[in-house]
C-alpha cells in the first residue's frame, strides 16, 4: 500500500532555533499534502495544505511566517518551525492523497517536536 | 465538507464485536465515507473507505444504508490491540483533491 515517510520521529530543541520536518510520499506522487497538528487527548488540526510547486495555504489562525512549507518536488514536502517557542512543543503529522486508492489519505508516522 | 457526529468513547471486550456509528447527514453526491485508526504518537491509519452498501476487508466492514446519511464501522472480534482512536471521514476523495478536517473520534477501549 501507499507509504508516507516522515522525518524525524522525534526532535527536541531550544527556544529560538528552527526545526525541519520532511514528509515524502514513497510510492506514489502527491501534487498535494497536508500538515496536521495534534495536541494531547485531542483530535488532528489541519495546519496546511502544500502544493507542489506554488504556495502553501494556510489555516484561519495558522501562522504561514512561523510555519514555512515548501513543497518542491511531488514527493516531498517539509515544514519548518522558525524561532520555535515551547508552546510550539506538539505532535506534527503529514499526509497525501493516493490517487490509487480514491483519494484516501495516508499518513507520515508523526513528529513529536519539543521545545526547550 | 460534510460534518460528521461519532460516539466520543466505547467500551468493549476481548472476542466482541465492536460497531462505531457515524452520521453525516449533509453526505453530498460525490462523497465517499473514509475511516482511520489512530494509536498515542502514531499518525492515522486508513481502515477502509466506501460509497454505499457494505465494503469489507481483511479488517473491518464498512455498512453504509442507501440514504448515505450515516455508515457502521464493524471491527469483528477485537483485541486488546484495538484500542484507539477512531475516525470517520466524508469528502468526495479521489474527485476531489480538498482538504480533509477531522472530528473528534470515537476512543475505543478494548479490556480484557
């Protein structure tokens, strides 16, 4: 079946720095992915939608200057956490569609990103 | 996007089988019903998908009435391992790139 990668699985880091997550679609290509946010005991919180090629469109509240998505190929899309705060500290998990499988989407296995 | 209402939590046991309803009564015509599996620091699993009538798989089935309004997940015979969070979705996939926004699931608890 359709596999999304996604890495790291983990990333601690200090207040101030940026962290990159990458999400690549490994069998498949992917014009579009998502980015989730996850808070403990609560549901998924789309982020962002990327699109290979153009600009990400963002969420009503999402800040796009905080959370850089670059989508440059139709496997890969990441996510950059700049000058990271601890209330950044979160569950982030990408997706895409397989356009093999109707449109479901699959999932990376999540980054859990902790701020220091 | 079609809004969907699930049970927040179940209980079940070893051996039962386990039913997740989910209504969505604004379905539209191009919409499929999607659901997924989620364990603690995993992302989302795709469980199965269909349109209407009844889609099995190897792991579950799917029962969806003719009105399309809501849809039945059935997990036969669960185990402990069944325990997590589960999803049902609506949006008109494969026809339609769109975003896709979760609820809140229905949190299953499998016991011994």
């Amino acid at each position: 079946g359709a596999v999304v990668s996604q890495h790291p699985s983990w990333v601690i880091c200090k207040s101030g720095t940026s962290v990159k997550i990458e999400c690549r679609s490994l069998d498949f290509q992917a014009t579009t992915m998502f980015w989730y946010r996850q808070f403990p005991k609560q549901s998924l919180m789309l982020m962002a939608t990327s699109n290979e090629g153009s600009k990400a469109t963002y969420e009503q509240g999402v800040e796009k200057d905080k959370f850089l998505i670059n989508h440059a190929s139709l496997t890969l899309s990441t996510l950059t956490v700049t000058s990271a705060h601890p209330e950044d500290s979160s569950f982030y998990i990408c997706s895409a569609r397989d356009p093999a499988s109707l449109g479901a989407l699959h999932f990376g296995n999540g980054t859990r990103l902790t701020v220091t | 996007l079609a809004k969907t209402t699930q049970p927040i939590s179940m209980d079940s046991y070893e051996g039962q089988e386990v039913n997740i309803t989910c209504s969505h009564n604004n379905i539209a015509t191009n919409d499929y019903i999607t659901w997924y599996q989620q364990f603690p620091s995993q992302g989302p699993r795709f469980i199965i998908q269909g349109y209407k009538t009844k889609v099995t798989n190897e792991v579950a089935s799917l029962f969806i009435p003719a009105d399309r309004k809501s849809s039945t997940l059935s997990l036969p015979r669960v185990s402990l391992s069944d325990t997590a969070v589960y999803y049902c979705l609506v949006d008109a996939g494969g026809t339609s790139y769109g975003k896709l926004t979760f609820g809140q699931g229905t949190i299953l608890t499998v016991h011994p």
